[in-house]
C-alpha cells in the first residue's frame, strides 16, 4: 500500500475520517469485499513504480483504519517513459494535480509526498466534500473536481476554527453554489 506514489499533495481530512470510520465498521472480510469492487485505478511510471490517480482519499482511510491491502486497476503502463515525459504524459492526462493544501502551484512532482501518509489536509477540499455531500453540486466523473470547487470557496469564504465554524462554512459553501459565479465548475446546477 505504501508503495503507491499519490498524484496530488493533499486529501480533504475530513473525508478521510469518514471513510475510516466506514471502513471500520465494515469488519475486514466486508472490507476485503468492498475494497475488492473498488480498485484504486493506477499508472504505472519509470521503474514500475504505481502511481495513483483517483482514490487517494480511499487509499489514506484504509491506511489509517488498519487495512494494508487494496485492490488496483491499471489504465495505463508508462514505465518505459523517462520521468520527464512521464511527468508530461501525466499533465496531460489529467492525472496529476500538483497543489498544495493551499491552493498553491503548480509544483514540481518531484515533491509529491512519497507515499499517502505525507498528503496534506486541505480544509477547503473537506469544505468542498461537505458542501456535495449537502447536496450543493452533483458528483463529476472530471478527475479533480471537487478541488476546483476547493478553490473556488476559498476564493469566496473564510473558514473559521471548530466544528461549529466549520457547519456554517458549509451552509456558506452551499450559498455560493446557487450564484452565476459557481456555475462554470464541476457538477454545478446550471
């Protein structure tokens, strides 16, 4: 499990905490059920080491509920590729996203956390998680997407500290999902 490369700097905790808590409850042979339905899908870059490019939430739950094994899906076999045209290969893809928990870069792959353990909590991606789960955007197939919308409110809202602060940036989060601005993202009700 460790030996998946993530493709992205951070994770939205807050997500991760769920699915933890899922995952545990499930009991390891429902797990091994679930997990087996739901590879991770998988490029595989120079030296034929496996890079993950969706899931990383999935991947840091199971991590961080105990369960060391999953299941992968590789869409594409890249390691004959240098790590330059790797790289390039990946951009164009879109199956990188090299930001960190800020929202800033692009940076270098070359920093990408070694393994899931090293990813970064991004308020704003728990904010965007939350506000979809509220039922503020649909789910989108677009790799990514829920960063955008990440992005987006922290453009447009502050979240403060606690449990409480955190509620009200969702309803916040689910106000600005009805404005014009909102409308070019991912999932946005046109």
């Amino acid at each position: 499990m460790l030996a998946l490369r993530p493709t992205q700097f951070a994770i939205g905790m807050r997500e991760v905490d769920r699915k933890t808590a899922k995952f545990r409850a499930l009991g390891r042979k429902k797990l091994k059920a679930y997990l087996r339905r739901h590879p991770l899908p998988v490029v595989v870059g120079p030296g034929g080491v496996e890079h993950v490019v969706d899931g990383h939430h999935h991947l840091r739950a199971c991590w961080e509920a105990g369960h060391r094994r999953v299941f992968i899906d590789v869409k594409a076999d890249y390691s004959r590729l240098s790590s330059a045209d790797f790289w390039v290969a990946m951009r164009k893809s879109s199956w990188t996203h090299l930001y960190d928990e800020f929202g800033g870069g692009p940076h270098r792959p070359q920093r990408l956390p070694e393994d899931i353990r090293g990813a970064a909590d991004d308020a704003y991606r728990s904010l965007a998680w939350a506000v979809r789960r509220a039922g503020g955007f649909k789910k989108s197939a677009m790799l990514y997407a829920e960063f955008k919308w990440a992005d987006f409110f922290r453009e447009n809202l502050l979240i403060g500290h606690g449990v409480e602060a955190f509620d009200r940036a969702v309803k916040e989060g689910l106000r600005l999902c009805r404005s014009r601005e909102s409308r070019r993202l991912p999932g946005a009700e046109r």
